[in-house]
C-alpha cells in the first residue's frame, strides 16, 4: 500500500503507539486493518489538496510523513475505536487541525529523482546525488554522457550545458574565492559558495570501466520559492 508513513511511524507526540487508541477486543488483524483504511484515506486526502500545487513528487517531500500520522490519529479518535478516558473530541481536532495547518502552508524544496543508469553501459559505476540546492534548481532532465573512461559532458534539459564531470571528483569542486563570475552560467551579485549550483554530483567507477557513449540521467524539480519567482539574492540564471 502506498502511504508516507508506516504503520510503525504513526505515534501521538508522546511517543505512544497508535495501538492505544483501538479496541482491545479487536484482534491484531483487525486492528492493522483498522490503521490501514485510516492511512489510506489520509494519503488520498492528503494527494487531493495537493493536485495542481507542485510539480515536486509527493514522495520527495517530507514533511508529509507526519501530515499523514496527524490525519490517521484524528480519524481513528473520531471513529470511536479508542477506550481512552480523555476528552477524545479535543485530540481529535488538535491533529487534524495541525495536519490542515502543515499541508496548507506546504514548502516544496527541491529535490531530485534517483539517477538512472543506461542499460547498454559499459561501466558499471555509479552516480550519486549528494546534494540538491532549492536556490538555483530547475525542473527538468539532466544527462551525463561519457567521453572516455574518465569525464562525462553534462547537459540540462532546460539549462542547457554545463561543464563536464570528472570520474571520481566531486562535482562542481570550483573554488569560488576568486570571484569569479562566468562559472556554471550564473551571475553573481555576491561571492556565492559552491552551493550556490543547482546540485554535488559524485561520480564513481566501478570494476569496469566506463567507455565513450555511456549514460546516465536524472530528473530534478525546482523549489516552489523559485516556482514562484522568489529571488533569494544571491543568483540568477545568465
């Protein structure tokens, strides 16, 4: 089943299990389905408010695991499993309130999609995305190409071409204490630091070399602070 949260995850703010709020009469299978139809509409609930917001998978954004278990606590409070002796009404409307609060006021920060490795490579080495930076990502799709064993091009479906990767550095490794202001296609109105890129790349080579043609690509989706055109002051595209 897909949800944000497993059934594990979904505690009160006090540590407590879910398990405390259902009917000790209801054996363990019929208390996991009871959790799971309440994490199922939570998840459907949760993807209806966000239709039409961002184009940020759903999954990449973390703060839902915990929208999620605040909308699952409040539904099963309100469906009466609970044998607690405390006022169950106001629980109830505290999480759901807090979940409608998170989802509402949502930040989607960027992020990135797994890469993916051609199948007809050669090398069997592996590409990693150590870091994503919201201030300057786009959404769109990234290609490594391979010239030789050592150094792949590097081009942006939306930004076009950067500079080319080395096999085994970290990338970009530009040391930026110069000031120098035509790296990577931005332009600078400060000193930017090396995170001031739209991702750190690391690519790494594997028992088998890589050979000429060899590909890797990925997907990165852009903040909804630069969706909105929300300057941070720092740089902005050449």
């Amino acid at each position: 089943m897909a949800t944000y949260a497993s059934s594990s995850e979904i505690k009160f703010d006090t540590g407590r299990p879910i398990t405390a709020l259902l009917d000790e009469d209801l054996s363990s299978t019929e208390q996991s389905n009871v959790i799971r139809v309440a994490r199922q509409r939570a998840f459907e609930k949760i993807n209806s408010q966000l239709t039409g917001r961002t184009a940020v998978p759903a999954f990449h954004i973390p703060s839902l695991k915990q929208v999620e278990i605040d909308y699952v606590i409040a539904d099963l409070i309100s469906g009466a499993y609970t044998l607690e002796t405390v006022n169950q009404s106001d629980w109830g409307e505290k999480y759901q309130s807090r979940a409608e609060e998170t989802l509402g006021g949502l930040r989607f920060e960027a992020s990135a999609d797994e890469p993916v490795s051609f199948r007809g490579n050669t090398g069997n080495g592996r590409l990693s995305i150590t870091e994503v930076f919201s201030e300057f990502c786009k959404t769109e799709m990234w290609t490594l190409r391979a010239l030789s064993a050592t150094e792949f091009t590097i081009v942006g479906s939306v930004s076009g071409n950067f500079p080319n990767i080395t096999v085994g550095e970290s990338y970009p490794e530009k040391d930026w204490s110069s000031g120098t202001i035509a790296d990577y296609g931005l332009t600078l109105s400060n000193y930017p630091t090396v995170g001031n890129t739209p991702f750190m790349l690391k690519l790494v080579a594997g028992s088998t070399a890589f050979e000429d043609g060899d590909v890797f690509t990925f997907k990165t989706y852009g903040s909804e602070a630069r969706a909105k055109g929300i300057s941070t002051g720092k740089l902005v595209r050449a």
